[in-house]
C-alpha cells in the first residue's frame, strides 16, 4: 500500500512506524524539515519538507497513485483542506483526518455534513478519543492505564499492588491453577521501573505494576483477586473544562446512574462556555491548583478528581494538591510521555495519553484484517497488538506452546468465533481467530512476521 502520512509529529511518527513496519510505502510531508529530517533517519519512510495542503507538495508525495492520505497535522484547516486535495486532485481513494474544533465535528457529524463537499472517509477527534479514555478509567477506578479490545470483549488493566494483595509471592503458574475458571492473563509487570513479560514461575511483590488481560465479565473478580475494590463512582471534579473535560461532563450526565460532577475553568470564557452546554454540572471559574477552590468544589469529598486541562504540568500539580486535600483517585492528562514514571512518586492513581489514544485510534480506523488495533504501554515500552490470524500465518494450526514466540511476548485473549478464551499451552490458533499479544518492542518486530506482514485496507 502507498501511503502519504500528513504530519510529523509524535502521532504522524508513530502512525508512520507502524505502517512502515508493515512494508508498505509510506511518505511523510511537513513543513520542519528538523522533523522531517528525524522520520527518515529512524524509519523505512520517505520524507518531503513543505505544506501538506499544497498540491505540487502533496504531488512531490506521491498522491497520484497513493492509495490512502492521513492528515494529522496540528492544523484542522491544514487537515482539511489536505484532504479534499486529495480527493478533488489526486483522487486519492481514502482520507483520514485528525480534527480537534468542536466547531467543524458538531457540523461534521450532522445533518448539514455531506461527503462531497468536504470528503473525508474517517475524521478522529483526540478530544473525543481522550475523553472516552478518561470515561473508561473513570470506569475502572482501580487501574492506572485501561484499554478495550476485542470489540469491548475483552480489557487490558494496569494496576498496582499494595501490600494487602492476597496473592503476593505466588508464582503465576499456581494462580492459573487455583482461579482454573478466571479467564485472565498476566502479561506485563512493572518492577524498579523495568517492564517486563513475566515467566509462569515468576512471582508478584509488592510495590509492582502489572498489567494484565481479562475477558470484560471477568474484570471485577480479577481485581479482588489482586486486592483491589472497584468503587462505584458518583461524585467527580473535573478540572479543565475546554473540550475533553466539557465530553466528560456531557457524558456523565447521559448515564443513567446519576453522577455528580464540578468543573474548574480557569479561562472565564471557556467557563462560561462549558456553564452553557451543561445542564446537571456545576461549573466553578477559577484556578484548579487553588486549594480554597478545591476545598469549595468538594475535592475531599469526591471519588474521583480528573485533572484535564491542556498543560501537563497543571495537571500533574492539580492531582497532588487533590490528594493532598484527602481526594481518593486522581487522573491525569500527560502529552509528554517521559512524565509519566512521575506519577508513581507523586502519588497519581491514573494518566491518560492522548498521543497514545489517538495513535490506536487512527489504526483501528484504517485497518482491516490482520492488525486490528495497537496500544502503546509507558513511554513506547510495549505494545499490546489485537489482530485476526491468517492461513499464511506461521502460528495458523498450532498450540501456542509450540509457537516460537520471543520472550517478551505473551497471548493475553484469543477471541474464536464469537467465543473469548482465557490462552493456554494447548490452545490451538487457527485460521481466522483474534489474538490480543502483549509484546516488548524490540520483540514487535518477530510478532509482526510471526503475523505476517501482508494487511487490507477498508
């Protein structure tokens, strides 16, 4: 597949890695050449330094024989008009486009949007991306770092363990054996700050942060059996209420458990905004690091503190001063990975990476067959790869304990038919079933052959 990724930044980056790790031809327009200049030196892509929406650039690309355009500037009009170019020029047959304005998706996503005027086969919003991140780790009370697989069959949870965790020092091959009816998988283990897939002998200590993957109805009891109790979540402050805490809010109050949530805004204009757009929700103006205003929205008091402004360090300094209060769980939004072996030290329960989030997302938009989705674990320590086997495939027809997997490789779900099954050595993988792979990432490179490499686009 020929494709031109618009965009160089951490997502066009990352988009571009994956892709072109999967052989196809993948050339990246932007206007830095400093980024342009680091995407051709470290991956197997092309690179063209200038605007993305120009024509004679985006035909220096290669668009008169492309076969997809992703336009994930930080620019909404440059991704737009990027991508009706395309159409209105190149005829490029598929046009992806990161848009962040509330302005254009409310007009994308109505009655007024028509494809022909402005054709774009797949808009992603990150803002909506992040807040349907932060609703399901507001779901999930007890992990730091959640995500869904297998059309929401199936759960990655990351949690850590306290020194009440009843199944302490046992090793993973004794807990398969006493929980036998436990459809979960430990994949990944944080220990000292290295991550690693762990071993069937190893044990759990306290102080580790683990990862692991549970068939979705399987969930809660997993937690208890790691010590933790899920919460039942009915009063939230939400601090930063631009447009990811603004799609919070709206949606805690569409539930039909009610849910009491406070916002802080700091810009009085925004305030005034989310103040309007809300009905239920009680919008404080003011300075979320303001302890006086923390105490006043009932900080202490409240199950969750969601910390979502558009500075990370804000939301880092907010989270604390929360649980400094008496908050019981706070998450945060952090664009820079590198901060986030932060919030163990600093006592965050939970962050969300919209980098990440938007990544997954763009990729479980395009793709179609093998690869279904891919998440991002820590600062790109590992992946967690959902994807659909093939007949090609050298693991198609064999027990997964006869499957040469590297060591930093785990199967965390197989979905069979419309079955989801708890992997063992004698599972067999066939032709057609959905694996969800834990994978260290120098290992991604041999589960990718091990998948092969061939992949269909919608």
């Amino acid at each position: 597949m020929k494709i031109i990724i618009c965009g160089a930044g951490q997502v066009g980056w990352q988009i571009a890695r994956h892709l072109s790790g999967e052989r196809n031809d993948v050339t990246v327009v932007d206007n830095n050449p400093e980024l342009i200049r680091r995407a051709t030196d470290t991956l197997d892509v092309q690179g063209i330094a200038g605007h993305a929406s120009y024509p004679d650039v985006l035909d220096s690309a290669g668009a008169r024989d492309a076969d997809m355009i992703i336009a994930a500037t930080h620019s909404d009009e440059v991704n737009m008009v990027t991508c009706q170019v395309a159409h209105s020029v190149f005829a490029v047959p598929r046009k992806v486009a990161r848009l962040r304005s509330q302005s254009y998706l409310d007009a994308i996503y109505s009655d007024l949007y028509r494809r022909d005027h402005m054709p774009i086969d797949v808009v992603i919003s990150p803002e909506r991306e992040v807040a349907e991140a932060a609703l399901q780790r507001l779901a999930a009370p007890a992990a730091f770092d959640t995500e869904s697989f297998l059309d929401g069959q199936a759960q990655l949870l990351g949690i850590a363990l306290d020194a009440d965790c009843p199944v302490l020092n046992t090793p993973l091959r004794q807990l398969t054996d006493l929980f036998s009816t436990l459809r979960c998988i430990v994949v990944g283990v944080r220990r000292n700050g290295t991550l690693f897939a762990p071993d069937a002998g190893d044990q759990l200590f306290a102080g580790d942060q683990i990862y692991f993957c549970s068939h979705v109805a399987d969930v809660s009891r997993a937690l208890e059996i790691f010590g933790k109790q899920s919460r039942k979540q009915e009063r939230i402050v939400i601090i930063g209420g631009g447009n990811v805490g603004l799609a919070v809010a709206r949606a805690l109050e569409t539930r039909a458990h009610r849910v009491r949530a406070k916002v802080i805004e700091r810009n009085r204009a925004v305030a005034e905004r989310a103040a309007d757009a809300l009905e239920r929700t009680i919008v404080l103006h003011g300075d979320g690091l303001d302890m006086n205003l923390l105490t006043e929205a009932n900080a202490d008091r409240a199950d969750a503190v969601l910390c979502v402004t558009d500075d990370d360090k804000v939301n880092l300094l907010a989270a604390v001063r929360a649980k400094t209060a008496g908050n019981p769980m706070t998450i945060c939004l952090v664009n820079d990975p590198t901060l986030t072996p932060l919030m163990s030290p600093l006592d965050i329960d939970a962050y969300i990476n919209p980098r990440a989030t938007t990544v997954s997302s763009i990729l479980r938009h395009i793709r179609h067959g093998r690869v279904r989705g891919v998440y991002s674990i820590g600062d790109a320590e590992a992946e967690v790869i959902e994807a659909q086997v093939l007949s090609t495939s050298p693991i198609a027809g064999r027990m997964i304990r006869d499957i040469d997997f590297p060591e930093g490789v785990l199967v965390g779900a197989v979905r069979s038919g419309t079955k989801v099954i708890k992997p063992v050595g004698s599972t067999r993988i066939t032709e057609g079933d959905v694996i969800v792979i834990f994978a260290m990432a120098d290992d991604v490179p041999e589960v990718e052959r091990l998948l092969q490499v061939s992949i269909d686009f919608f």
